[in-house]
C-alpha cells in the first residue's frame, strides 16, 4: 500500500468523525477542497462509494461504514504510538475524547480540564455532548461525565462527587400557585419532568430525621435536557428537580428560588466512567484527578 493512500485514510476517517467536510476542514486547517478530492481520489482507487453526499449531511453507505472502523482504528493506533512516546518522557498529550451531557460539559469539563490544556498544550480536548448514553465502544470514547445514578455494571465507575439537587421555581410561579408548606402540599402543583430519570413526576423527599416521603405530581412538561429544564423553571411552568450546579446563577439572580428547604431529595454522584479496568493512560488520569480536584475544593 502507498504512503499516499494511508494519508487519504486517515482523512476519510477524519471527516467522519468530524461529520462534514467543513468541520473536518476547521479541525485539520485544511481546505475542504483538499478533503473531498482525497476521499473522491480513494472511493475510485478502491471501487466503491463510500460516503453519500448531500448539501446538508454526510452518511456512510455500508461498506463505508466497515471501511471506517477500520480506519479508525489505524488512526487510534497511530494517535496510541504518539501518547506512549509523550508519557515515556512524561508528557499529557493527544486527543481526549470525552462524553458529557450539555450541562456537564459547560458546567464542569470546561472549567475543570482548562487549566490542564494550557500547563500541557499538546493535550487536545474532544468533548462529545451527548444528553443522551453513547456506546462508549463503538464511539471510542476515553472518559464519560455522568450525573445520576450509575446502572450500567458493565462500565468501570468512578465516583468524583455527591452531587446535590435541589427543588427550585420561578418567583412568579409560586406567587401564581402559592409557597408549598410541607411535602403533601406538593400533590396540588405541576412539575417539569426529567425525563432521564426512572420515575420523573415522583418527587422522594427526606428530613432530617430520616423520615421518606414520595409526592406523586403532575407533568406540565418534560424534557431530557437540564439546560432546557432550567429555562422552563425561570419561565414559570412549574417545580423542577435540578442539580445545584446548574441553578447556582439562576438561584443568586433571584430568577429562580428553592422550595421546601427542609427536605432534601436524595443524593445522587457526579461519576468518570470507562471501558475497563487497570491502568488508564496518562491523559485520562490526569483528567479524573483534575475533575476531582475541581468538584472538591479544599
């Protein structure tokens, strides 16, 4: 095989990773000219189409979806060689591909991970935002941020923080419908569902004697998203169950205010997930610690 042809699929499998010609181009500083003529040039020296194009997307036929994996794991290879070089000498680099949900990435990763991109350069951040679970494995994901609860046994889980919730509402929402007293007084209001969680209108509430009650409400709107559930909360639609992290600006503008501030709801954590066990690569460690370091002050 000709050195010219690794070098096309490698690109090839940069534009898929990337999504679209243009992307790719902004990632790799090159002209999306360049990158189209390369895959153009490698479809006809292999006999097959490989990508269907369109003015709006990119998609694989099937053969270009085999042809990709393995090219992706030529450039995993490839991208693996150069990290053992860098941590031979004691170096953080390469791409970090990390999972995380919106509020996670901008919440937390962003702040946590930037200080480590300036002390190392040649760490290169790949932040997937997915509000959804990705399949770590088909997607290579290096490290995934999730807030919850962990159900999956098949992934390793670190726990990196509690993570505090908090029952929140617009002022205007609570002067339409009046300031909840005690837990059943919450049968008579609406809530924003969550929908990532198993039972999104059942709001569990704890005091601090210990004592569990579950308030069953209704759905004015549902959503999967803590950035869209936030906005619902500060447009008056209902109570919400959201994570401290995400309502803290919200809370000192007095957009939004906490509810029933006697009970708690039930702790949840903030966990770094991967693939398997033993020795992560430097990258990923050097991530989990700053990400603990960030959630847990001294």
């Amino acid at each position: 095989m000709h050195f010219d042809q690794l070098r096309r699929m490698a690109l090839f499998a940069q534009v898929v990773r990337y999504g679209s010609f243009s992307a790719a181009s902004r990632a790799l500083d090159l002209a999306t000219s360049v990158l189209s003529a390369a895959v153009s040039q490698l479809e006809i020296e292999l006999g097959v189409r490989l990508l269907h194009r369109t003015t709006r997307r990119l998609s694989l036929t099937e053969v270009g979806q085999e042809y990709y994996q393995q090219c992706q794991s030529m450039l995993a290879a490839a991208e693996a060689a150069q990290e053992l070089i860098a941590e031979s000498s004691g170096e953080i680099a390469g791409r970090l591909r990390i999972s995380a949900a919106s509020d996670v990435a901008e919440s937390i990763i962003l702040p946590a991970l930037q200080p480590l991109t300036r002390t190392h350069p040649k760490l290169v951040l790949d932040i997937q935002v997915a509000d959804n679970i990705v399949d770590m494995a088909s997607q290579q994901i290096d490290l995934s941020i999730r807030s919850g609860w962990m159900r999956d046994s098949s992934l390793v889980a670190r726990k990196l923080s509690d993570l505090h919730e908090v029952l929140v509402a617009s002022p205007a929402y609570l002067k339409q419908s009046g300031i909840p007293q005690n837990p059943e007084d919450l049968s008579q209001y609406q809530i924003i569902a969550m929908t990532r969680l198993t039972d999104p209108t059942i709001l569990p509430l704890k005091n601090a004697d210990g004592l569990l009650i579950k308030v069953s409400l209704t759905a004015s709107a549902m959503t999967d998203s803590v950035r869209l559930l936030t906005h619902m909360a500060v447009q008056g639609m209902g109570l919400a169950r959201l994570p401290s992290y995400a309502v803290s600006q919200d809370l000192r503008a007095g957009r939004l205010v906490t509810v029933l501030d006697n009970w708690q709801l039930p702790g949840a954590g903030i966990f770094a997930v991967t693939l398997k066990r033993g020795l992560q690569p430097q990258k990923v460690r050097a991530a989990i610690e700053a990400l603990t370091q960030y959630l847990n002050p001294a």
